[in-house]
C-alpha cells in the first residue's frame, strides 16, 4: 500500500465525514468560531465607525477645552500656522416661553457659536417641523435661535414664536435634526438651544460665577501644522501660569457617548470567551473519541504496511481541512449574526457603520485552526504510534494520555488568544486563569471523590443497582475524573452566565429602577428650603434626597498647598484646579457603602471622602484636606471612604462632612425626587422659586434603562451560543466512554442482569458524576462571577447560598439528559453484537 498522506488524508476524511464521526468536531469548532467572530465583526465595524467620525464627534482636528476663556495665545498660534479655528460656549441655563404663550420653562443646553462653525460636519436642521433635514448654510442670525423638537413641545411653542434666555428676547428659527459634536455629557441630555455669539451678551447669563464650558476648535489640512499647533497646545497647557485648560485630538479625545458601549462589549467578550472555552473542551473529547474509534484502522493500516510519519501527516491534513472547513463555517455564521448586534445597538450607534475589515475573518480561521491543532490533534497524533499487533490482540495499543508538554503548549497558545479576544487583562485573566484554574480543581476533587464513594458504600446493605454503579465508577477512575471535570467546566460557564444575567445585570437595573428620581433641583437658598419642601411634600413626594451643597476648592493637602502642577494625572490636576461640590449630613447616605475607616455621626473636623476620587488624588485614610469655601477655609481630617454608584440616579457627592449642622459656610440645597405626575408641576415650581435650577433627567433615565435593555438582549442572544456549545460538551462528556459501557453492559446481561438494574445502574452513575459536577461548578462560578462583578464590570456581589445546590441538581437533570440520548442506543444493543465487536 503506497498511498501518498494527501490521498490517505482526503480517503479517510471523506469517509469519516460519511460515517458522521466528524459531526462533534466540526459543531464545536463552528460555534466557537461563530461566537468570536461575530463579536469581532461588531467591534471592528464600531471602531471603525469611531475614526470615521472621530473628527466630527470632536468638532475639529485638536480642541482646547477650558472652564475659563481660553488664553489668546492659541487662537493666534492657530492663525500664525495657517489653522482656522471657531469657539463655542456651552452652559445649563433655562428658556421660557412668553407669557402670551404660558410661560413654560425649560432647563436648555446653550450654545453660542461664531461664524466658521462646525470646523468638521455639518449641522442639519429643519425649516417646517415635518420638513427633512438638510445641510445648515452658516450659524444662527442675529435675534435667531435654532432648537431641539422636544423643546418646542416641552414649551408649547413653535417655529417662528418667541424664546426667553435670561434678558434676550430671540425667535425660533429652525430645529435641530443633527450636531456633529454634541457628545452626551450630563447637560447634552437637556434640549438645545444654539444662538450666534453676537445675541450672548444680550442674554445676561454669563456672570463670573456662571459654569461654562469653552471650547476652542482648530482644524487644518496640513498634518505638520496640526501636529505643531498640538504639541504648543500641550505645552501651554501643562504650563503652570494656563489653569484649567485640556487638549483634545483624534488620539487623545474619546467621546463620553461610547462608555455604556465598552461595558456592553465587556459583555459580549464575556460570553464568546466561555463559548470559545466550552468548544475547547467539546473538541477535546470528541478527538478523544475519535481517535479512540480509529485505533483498529490504524493498527490495520501499520500492517499493510504504511509508515508512522505517513500515518501522521495523513490525520494532521484531514483535521487541517476540516479545522478549516468548521472555521469558515463559523466566520460566515459570524458574520450573519453581527448584524443582530448592529440591529440590537441601533439605537446608540448613531451613524451608520462601515464596512467590516478582514481581521475579524483571519481571526476567526485563526481561532478554529489553533482549536483543532492544539485540543483535536494530539490525541488522534497518537494513531500512529499503534502497534500492527493490536490487529490480533486488542489489549495492544490503548489510548494514552497526552504528554503534559503537548497539552501545555496548545492550552497556552489558545490562552494567548483568547487574551486577545478579551480586549481587557483583567477580563481576559480572570475568565481564562479562572478556568485554567477551576479545570486542575475539578480534576484533584474529583479524584478524590472517587477514591471517597467506594469507602462509603456499604456493599452488603446497599441496593444492588447502586453498589454496580460503585463500581463502575471506582474500576475506571480516570473516566471519572475525566467526565466530572469535562461536565463540571461546561456547567461552570453555564452557571456563570445565569448568574450574570440575574445578579449583575439586575443589580445594575436596580441601580436605575423604574421609580429612580428624574428631577434634580439646585440652588435652593437657605431661607427658601422649608417652604420648597413643603411644596413637594403639597404634591405628595414623600421621599427625596435632600442635602447641603457647598461650593469648595481643595487648597492643601496634609497641610502643603496643592496646585494642578503637583499631579501627573489629567483628572487629577482637573479635579484641583476647579470647585468641588461638597455636602454635609450626620448619616451616610443610604446608597453610599462605606468600605474603609469608620462614619462617626455628628464628628467635628472629618471628612468622607469618594474612593475613586482619593485613588486619583492619592488620599488614605488620616490624610488632612483644606478646603476654600467662600474664603472660608475649611480643615478636616479623612475618616471614613465611601463607594459611590454613579450611575444610581441619587444625590452622590465626592466629600462629605459627617454632621447635621454648618453654619459658618455660604450653601445651598439640593433636592433629589420622582416628579409628581401633575400636568404644569415643574412651571409652578419654578414660578414659585424662579432662583432655582430644575434639571428634568426623564429623558436621561429613558435612555439609560433603553441602554441596558440592549445590552441584556445582545448578551441573552449570545447565550444562545454558549448554551449550545455547553450542550455539546456535556453529550461529548457523557458519550465519550459509550463503547466502554457497551462491553460491561453486554459482560453483565451475558451473567444474567436485568435491563432494568442496568438502567439503574447508568442513571446512577450519570446523576452521581452530575451532581458533583453541578456542585463544584456552582462554587467555583461564585468565586469567578466575585472576580468578574469587582474588577471589571464594577458591581456589588452578594453570593446566593443556594446556587451549589441548585447547579448540583441541575447537573444531574443535565446528565440524565445527555446520558438518555447519547446512552439509550447501549442499552437496546445486542449482546452477542457487542461482544462480537470485543472479540474483532
């Protein structure tokens, strides 16, 4: 026989691929890929989206952003180089219809802008409100400004009525149906209202205390002009005589807007790395099988006379080709699938996306490839090494156990892709060291549960069924160890993935429930706080947060004046170089979690103070702060540190004081609370108290609640992925030792056992290894799900006691399952055939 290893290779894969022993493969491998693939499609489609509108999402190729008026500096650095620039100003403020039209107000997003503006996209607006959107031709006119929709239905008003800012009187010109460098900051989510800069000082608005953010856009198409200006801009702006002032560029800037993006993605990443780890284990157990199967085609082909390297290479090109077969399989069902991604996002993807490059396709055939090569091939490698004897004595040439160095080396390279795919260390190191880890867990527990059941077993008062089932467990224990481990990390990645769905996303929805407050009212004077309390109690708001604001600015830390330039970390200096909102009360607020030190009520001289700001601002507990309020200069000590949800909706604030009373400090008062659903509330509250500002978040709330129900719908259909994937492991485990079970099966019925007490004893067997794999996948998911909630999707984690028991009595039901449609051919076999096949 002097067949070549391409036609033995292309012979048996064309014959296994007939006989169907291939399936399991090729399934696994296809939905591994599919998972990765679709994932890789969907982000390589956003990020390119990204750079695409990197430039109009900023508003210009470099923007100076600043809390002050920008130095003049920059504008005539940006001339000197040829650049053209166009500021802006953005502030809260609020608009009110006239009084012909009934008064309503508005808080609005002002926008002042000058000719010139936007340097990169275009502005769309609309004439007729059911006109389309069309290309704005310059900036407002004078006496003009041009709205969002919802204002005008907010306020009652229309194209061409009147608008009240501040002391301006302005007409509604057009409505905005698009702004190119909007982002979605906390204020952006409030209508808005874009006027020229020549109508802003009419307003009156802008005082010395007014909150405004400027931004200075400059835009070129010289690339060495832009790169000049930007390293001056840097300069200046690290410069300790030019405060408050930031860069942004192309590759620095990153839009807010894609934050609730990159935590979905952590999601999605999530999931089609445990897919991509059940597949790995679904595709090491079908290779074992199979090469299992081939021990006897092997030993006939050394007989006839083929050589081991032929043997070799004839396997390695049939699982290349059909490892490559599953991997294009599964990059085409990936690709199919990222387009539900792209349909569930829709709603935050604002631009339509571009095309898809071709890494997420070589990734894909990576991934599948490296699958079979390091998790199918060593097993089946060893086909060759059988003996031509075995042709005579079947106890020749048994499977063997790979060589730990092998193995090794697959698991690592596979590691080191799906670390790639994870996009995130921590993500991709807890998700695949937690498996790796929980894999050699499973092993050495259930080893030694093995050794354990026999001890424990009474033999002489146990039932028959359940003393052969002892046995069949304890006379084979490396199957043992090998199925509970196989079905312990299929149900860990399943267990784990429920418990996502149900503990971190839903303690992410109750971070925003559907009764969460969308109103904040500021600047509440002191003498107005009893009298505005008692108008929300009149309309039946029971509970709201309500809390003292004070205006402070960190002057020295531990004693030593501080200033931006003693911090090498952006938010840091930023943080220094403005005002923090502090607050005092006697009791932590309820959704605060203190996690370091002690809040002693009514302390004198302590603080409490945000962990993540005091992790930026290097604080620790003992640590004193000054503080500048009003020119009253404020010393405290830190006690206690707290966490802050920010994303609860609540009054959160970064430095607390732990006492009732301050009365030698200028302040205000916040308000918190669930607007009442009383038609005109908010206008005769603002009628009422004119001083104050009403932030209305209901559209806010909406949209973050609209955020996670897509999220959850992308990772729920996901799951679908992973859940087949931990099907096929746990039928791959359970078939694995079918033709064992067949030979002691058709041994027992040959002495004389009963159909019956050999379905007792397989059901035994079956609900005994499912009940401690369910068990121990269930403990290790509460300990990865603990890592996963802490460090990298941010969630409190409170672990249910009952999951191990719930997951120990899934995994028996699970098993049974498998074990009746992968075992219920053994049972109904022959005997005289399966003893002929021994015998063969």
């Amino acid at each position: 026989m002097n067949a070549s290893a391409w036609a033995l290779g292309w012979r048996t894969l064309w014959r296994d691929m007939r006989a169907g022993e291939l399936r399991l493969l090729i399934v696994a491998v296809t939905l591994a890929v599919a998972a990765l693939a679709s994932v890789g499609f969907f982000s390589d489609r956003l990020q390119g989206g990204l750079q695409r509108d990197a430039l109009q999402l900023l508003g210009g190729d470099v923007v100076i952003v600043s809390d002050n008026p920008p130095p003049a500096l920059f504008a005539d650095e940006a001339r000197r180089l040829g650049l053209r620039s166009a500021n802006t100003l953005n502030f809260p403020t609020m608009a009110r219809a006239s009084d012909a039209q009934g008064a309503a107000s508005k808080l609005v997003a002002l926008k002042s802008v000058e000719d010139g503006y936007p340097l990169r996209g275009q502005v769309q607006v609309s004439a007729r409100a059911s006109a389309p959107a069309e290309p704005a031709r310059g900036i407002p006119a004078a006496g003009e400004a041009w709205v969002d929709a919802p204002l005008l239905e907010a306020l009652g008003i229309g194209l061409g009525d009147e608008l009240l800012l501040g002391d301006a009187t302005l007409r509604v010109g057009r409505i905005i149906a698009f702004e190119p460098d909007r982002g979605t900051n906390f204020m952006s989510f409030a209508p808005r209202v874009m006027i020229a800069a020549g109508d802003l000082k009419a307003t009156g608005l802008v005082q010395p205390a007014s909150r405004i953010s400027y931004r200075l856009a400059v835009a070129g198409e010289d690339p060495r002009a832009l790169a000049r200006f930007k390293a001056f801009a840097v300069r200046q702006a690290e410069a300790h005589d030019v405060r408050g002032v930031r860069v942004e560029s192309i590759d620095s800037g990153r839009p807010e807007m894609h934050q609730t993006l990159v935590r979905a993605q952590n999601f999605l990443n999530l999931v089609a790395l445990l897919c991509a780890l059940l597949c790995a284990v679904a595709v090491a157990l079908a290779a074992r099988g199979f090469a299992n199967e081939h021990l006897d085609a092997a030993a006939m082909l050394r007989v006839l006379g083929q050589s081991q390297r032929t043997i070799v290479w004839a396997y390695a090109i049939e699982f290349t080709l059909i490892g490559l077969f599953a991997s294009l399989l599964g990059v085409a069902l990936g690709f199919a699938v990222h387009y539900a991604f792209v349909w569930i996002f829709s709603g935050l993807v604002s631009a339509a996306l571009p095309a898809a490059g071709g890494w997420p396709v070589l990734f894909g055939l990576g991934v599948g490839l490296t699958l079979m090569a390091a998790f199918g091939l060593p097993p089946v490698l060893q086909l060759a090494q059988v003996p031509p004897l075995r042709v005579i004595r079947r106890d020749l040439g048994g499977f063997k156990p790979v060589s730990i160095l092998v193995l090794a080396i697959g698991m690592a390279g596979f590691g080191v892709l799906l670390m790639v795919v994870s996009r995130d260390l921590t993500l991709g190191g807890i998700a695949v060291g937690g498996f790796a880890a929980a894999a050699v867990c499973f092993a050495v527990l259930a080893w030694l549960a093995v050794k354990l059941l026999r001890r424990l077993v009474n033999e002489s008062t146990a039932p028959r069924w359940l003393v052969l089932a002892t046995r069949q467990i304890s006379a084979r224990p490396a199957y043992a160890v090998m199925q509970v481990s196989s079905l312990s990390v299929g149900l860990l990645a399943l267990v784990l993935l429920v418990l996502l769905r149900t503990d971190l996303i839903g303690s992410w929805q109750r971070a925003t429930p559907p009764d969460a407050p969308n109103r904040f009212v500021i600047n509440v004077l002191p003498e107005q706080a009893q009298a505005f309390q008692a108008a929300l109690k009149q309309a039946h708001v029971e509970r709201f947060d309500w809390y003292p604001m004070i205006r402070g600015r960190l002057v020295a830390i531990n004693g030593k004046d501080v200033g931006p330039e003693d911090f090498a970390d952006e938010r840091a200096r930023r943080l220094v170089d403005r005002e923090f909102n502090l607050s005092n009360a006697a009791r932590p607020p309820e959704h605060n979690l203190i996690v370091g030190g002690k809040w002693t009520e009514e302390e004198r001289g302590a603080l409490s103070v945000e962990e993540g700001i005091a992790g930026t601002l290097g604080l620790k507990l003992g640590d004193t702060l000054r503080f500048d309020i009003g020119g009253v200069l404020s010393e405290a000590r830190i006690t206690s540190l707290r966490k802050v949800d920010w994303a609860s909706m609540r009054a959160n604030f970064f430095v607390m004081y732990p006492v009732a009373h301050m009365p030698d400090v200028p302040l205000t008062y916040l308000a918190a609370y669930r607007a009442p659903d009383m038609q005109g509330f908010d206008n005769a509250l603002v009628r009422e108290f004119p001083n104050i500002t009403n932030v209305d978040l209901s559209a806010t709330l909406q949209q973050v609640q609209s955020v996670l129900g897509q999220v959850i719908r992308a990772v729920e259909f996901l799951f679908g992925f992973t859940l087949a994937a931990g099907l096929v492991v746990l039928f791959a485990a359970v078939t694995a030792t079918r033709e064992e079970r067949a030979r002691e099966f058709a041994i027992m019925r040959a002495v004389g056992a009963r159909a019956r007490t050999l379905r007792q004893v397989q059901s035994a067997e079956l609900a005994g290894v499912g009940l401690l794999a369910g068990f121990l996948a269930s403990v290790v998911a509460l300990a990865v799900g603990w890592a996963l909630a802490r460090y990298v999707f941010d969630f409190s984690w409170n672990a249910p006691l009952w999951v191990p028991l719930a997951g120990a009595a899934c995994g028996a039901v699970l098993a049974l399952a498998a074990g009746w449609w992968g075992l219920r051919e053994v049972l109904r076999r022959p005997v005289v055939d399966t003893l002929r096949r021994a015998a063969q």
